[in-house]
C-alpha cells in the first residue's frame, strides 16, 4: 500500500489491535461465490468511516456518488454498531 496523509481521526495502533481480530472474523465469514473481491484493508477502511463520520461529506460529492457512498457508510456504520454491542457473530 502507497503512503497517505494520516489524519487525527484514524484509528490508532492499540484500538486497532483491540477490534482487528473481530473484523477479520467478520470478513472471513463473507467469502464465496458473489461476494466481492478484497480490494482496501479493513484498518483503511474503519478509517474512512470515522474520517466521515468526523468531518462530514464534502459539498462537491456528485450526487450520484453520495447516494451509492451513503448505502456503503451506512453498511458500515451498522457493522461498528453491532460490533460495539458484542453482536457481531
């Protein structure tokens, strides 16, 4: 993976280290036939979701790619929230 700007809102090494393994069980779980190739590592993408969740969507998001961002984000805010609460098997 190439190097990009970190920003205050990635999670850090010892968080990561606490959800990492639960993740990883979750993706595993999701493999086969019809699921989607692994393309962005999970840690990037945990990153993603609070680096939106902390600043927002900018105002110069297309439309169409907002409403086709917004189904992903909220997949994903989904899976933090039953992870968070222990129901993630």
């Amino acid at each position: 993976m190439s190097a990009r700007r970190t920003y205050r809102s990635d999670v850090s090494d010892a968080r990561w280290a606490l959800i990492e393994s639960i993740f990883a069980a979750w993706r595993e779980k999701r493999t086969g036939p019809g699921t989607a190739a692994r393309v962005h590592e999970l840690r990037e993408i945990v990153n993603a979701i609070l680096y939106v969740n902390r600043t927002g969507i900018p105002l110069g998001v297309p439309a169409a790619r907002l409403t086709a961002l917004q189904g992903r984000v909220q997949d994903r805010v989904r899976l933090l929230r039953q992870v968070g609460s222990g129901r993630h098997h």
